[in-house]
C-alpha cells in the first residue's frame, strides 16, 4: 500500500501560512516554545520574541519573503548565526526573522583572480578550511569565526585579529547579490573589479546593520598564504609599559600581522577557559605580536619587536617555537570573551577605538569606571588599531547588577569617543549603542544617515529600530513640518 505524504497543519494566522507556502512547511518556526531561541542574538541584556523565523534556501525565496512582508506591512529582518554583540538580530517589533543559515554554499573559487563566491550563511572560518590545500585563506577573522557567517560579517563589518595589516570585511568584498526591501533582486560591484566607478555603493551596505537590503551572494577576495608567520608572546607587570610597547611597535615602521593585548583579569579568564596555556597570574599584561610575509626579512622584525620590548621592561618574551605552540597561543586569545564565563556569571563586551597614543589614558578612566560601579572589567583588545574589549563582568541575579553593568559599558565608550574615538569598531551599534551615537555625531548627521536609509528602506519595514537613537525634538519637529507641506 502506498502512502502519500501528510502535509503539516500550520496553525498560525494566514500571515504564517502564507509564508510556509514560499518555504514550506517544514522550513518555518512560529510556536513560541520554538521561537525563544531567537529572542535575542549574542547581546543578550534585551530579548523580545519574533512573529516567525523562516528558513530560505535561495535567493528568489528570499525575495518573495520580503515582496510579502513588504505588501503587508510585516517588520522583518535577516539572521545568520546569531552571534552578534549589539542586538542588531534582536527583534524588536516582532519581526519576521528571515534566517540564511541554510544559504551555505561555497558556489565558486576562482584561483586565478584570487576571488570566491559564497551564501550568506556560509561560514567564516570554513572559506579558508575549503582552500587552504591550494595555498590560499580568508583574511578577515573575527574570534567568532568557527561559527560566524560571512553574511553576517558583511552587516557588521566585522574585523578581528589580523585586520590591522589586512583591513576588515569591506576591504575584501568585491560583490553582493542583494534583495532590496520591496523584494527586488539587485547586484552590485564588479566581479574581479575591486573599485568600480560612481558611488560606493558597496562600502555603504557593508556595515550597515541589516537596515538596508539582505545579503543573498557574496563575491570576495581570498589572499594567497604568507610564506611564513612568526608569533611573540610578551609578558609585562604593568599595563603602561604593555601600551608603551605597542606604540613603539608602530612608530618602528613595523606593521605587525597583529598586535593583541589582555589585561591581568582578562588572563584569568583565559587561563580558566578551555585553552590555558600557562600565563603567569601575577603578569599585569600580555601582547601578542604576529608577523607575516616573505621569509626574508622576518627574523629582522622579530628582532626589532624583541628589542622593543625589552626597551619596556618585558618580564619575559618569547618565540612561538612551532606552528603547534602558536596555535594554542591563539585558540587560548580567540576564544578570550567565552573564558569570561568561567570567572563570571555574566559579562557584556563593549567595543570603542581609540587613537593608539590615547591607550594608557582610556585604560586608566577603564580602571575608574570599574572601581566606581564595583564591577570588576577585563580588558581583550586588538591594541594595534586601538580597538578596545572592555568586558564587564557582573551577575544578573545579583538586583540592579545587569543596570550598572549596561551604564558602565556606556561609561567606557564615552571615554573612547571623549579622545576622538568611536563607540565601535567592529560588533555594530544594534540596540546596545543607539543612544550612544550621540557621543560621536550631531543631530543633524544622525538626521543625514536616517534620510541614507529611507532611500532604501523607506517604510522602515527591514531591521527597524537599529543603529539610530530615538530622534530629538527638533528632529520630530522638522519631520513634522515637512509632512505638513506635503499635505
């Protein structure tokens, strides 16, 4: 006897079923024991439940998603791990999660022109695991990036260790295949052309959060192998002659591959994660350098970074001996926000940049900061490009612990951007930073970028609620008066 197969009920309102038509009934979520998995990303101090999660598997059901959110007026918003910083995968409005994790496809390598094609949902470190045997890897390396997807790289404009010589998402990006928020299927840049004419229209969707189109294809640049890497471990009792040494670095015309710095309770955190490696616990700060290129030469930096050093009173310093022992210097620094979680029971990341030479300053005001809310703050941070990790550790069961923990994180960013930093550098403003884009910009350039994203997204249907803070009066009252005009 044959059996025909039963197809599933959908017991959601006709919004629901008409979206399980476009993906099936199989690839939609809508039940709330379901749908708690994606009340938040990776920030997750604020959590709201979305309408739906549906799951594409390519780009024409993408647009008709979006054509259907668009016509009915539902809010939406594309997903990729989940592992954002800055709640900019928090539906706020209930959403239509749109998530591309089952976009996955490396679609294509092209060696010659050192370029690849992948999905959104493909993941980061996965790219160089698919063409390192022919010599080649994915720059951009966000710690995250075991899991993250280039997607949801290209939202964020994600960085990571090696972008102080290599750049961060925008730099390798030479394509996107975008679905604009009335559905319609757009392609721009060049395939192999890294700087098309006109306006850039690349460098602007790249980093803007979601807010103005989902992602469906993404042609980047893949970089051939370096001939050879040489990794340093320095150890110094205080954080001043660390940050002294990273400057020196620098002012020695030396570009290290990377150039990453944890304070003494950061090394706690890592040495009780799953990665120790040993680091004394009485070092008051670490560096670890990374130099990479052609062989000749190399050993010449390595001694000009050893004499650095030892101009600032390094404890100790020492040579990776072995790509093993490397390794474990950096799956021991990578996986440096996680470890947080075996010294506490919660932690917040924040993420500010400040000019290199302004370090000692800002890591002191840090300091401050953390003895005025009583909470203890660990500090990871790519010191090359200035670009800070203060981590605040505190207890969400403790009453009013996750408040000071969320006003001590603004604290540290307005400390950033009080010596002409910025409030982040690579996990995105979200939710977690909209107000606080008031410490770097006016009014009216708030007002500029929102009108940006009414030419793309004029409803304000895509990702809505993201990026920019709630709008002063003056603001409103323009709005107000121009709507006035109009009628």
């Amino acid at each position: 006897m044959l059996f025909s197969k039963k197809r599933k009920k959908i017991q959601g309102d006709e919004h629901i079923r008409k979206l399980a038509e476009i993906v099936g009934d199989d690839e939609i979520l809508y039940k709330k024991e379901d749908l708690i998995s994606y009340d938040s990303d990776g920030f997750t101090v604020h959590t709201h439940m979305p309408k739906a999660v549906v799951f594409p598997t390519d780009t024409k059901e993408v647009s008709e998603i979006v054509k259907y959110c668009s016509t009915h007026k539902l809010p939406f918003l594309a997903r990729g791990a989940g592992t954002g910083l800055s709640g900019g995968a928090t539906p706020v409005n209930e959403e239509v999660i749109i998530s591309l994790v089952k976009m996955k496809s490396l679609l294509s390598v092209d060696y010659e022109n050192r370029q690849a094609v992948v999905q959104p949902g493909f993941v980061n470190l996965k790219l160089t695991h698919s063409i390192s045997d022919k010599g080649y890897y994915y720059a951009p390396d966000p710690s995250s990036q075991y899991v993250c997807t280039i997607g949801g790289n290209v939202a964020e404009n994600a960085g990571g260790a090696h972008c102080l010589k290599y750049g961060v998402t925008t730099n390798h990006i030479l394509a996107l295949e975008v679905v604009m928020p009335d559905g319609e299927i757009v392609n721009i840049g060049g395939e192999g052309i890294p700087d098309m004419p006109g306006y850039d229209l690349l460098g602007l969707l790249t980093g803007s959060e979601g807010t103005l189109g989902v992602v469906t294809e993404i042609t980047v640049k893949i970089l051939k192998n370096p001939e050879r890497k040489q990794t340093v471990l320095a150890y110094f009792d205080k954080v001043e002659n660390g940050s002294k040494a990273v400057s020196d670095i620098i002012s020695a015309g030396i570009v290290p591959a990377a150039l990453e710095m944890m304070d003494q309770i950061a090394i706690e955190g890592v040495e009780a994660g799953a990665f120790p490696v040993g680091h004394p616990k009485d070092i008051a700060a670490l560096l670890l350098i990374e130099v990479d290129g052609i062989a000749a030469g190399l050993d010449e930096q390595i001694d000009d970074i050893l004499d650095v050093c030892q101009n600032n009173h390094v404890t100790d310093v020492k040579v990776a001996e072995d790509d093993e022992e490397r390794g474990r210097w950096w799956a021991n620094r990578k996986t440096g926000f996680g470890a947080m979680g075996a010294i506490s029971a919660d932690y917040l990341v924040q993420d500010g940049v400040i000019p290199r030479s302004r370090l000692p300053e800002v890591l002191d005001q840090i300091a401050s900061i953390s003895r005025e809310y009583e909470l203890r703050i660990a500090n990871i941070f790519h010191a090359g490009d200035g670009n800070l990790h203060p981590l605040i550790l505190f207890d969400s069961s403790v009453p009013g612990e996750t408040d000071k923990a969320v006003k001590a994180g603004s604290a540290c960013l307005k400390a950033c951007a009080d010596v002409g930093g910025s409030i982040t550098g690579e996990h995105g403003v979200g939710i977690e930073k909209r107000e606080e884009m008031k410490f770097i910009f006016s009014e009216e350039e708030i007002e500029a970028q929102t009108r940006v994203r009414e030419v793309f997204n004029p409803h304000n249907l895509l990702n809505k609620g993201k990026l920019f803070p709630s709008p002063g009066k003056c603001v409103e009252i323009k709005k107000e008066e121009k709507k006035a005009v109009q009628i």
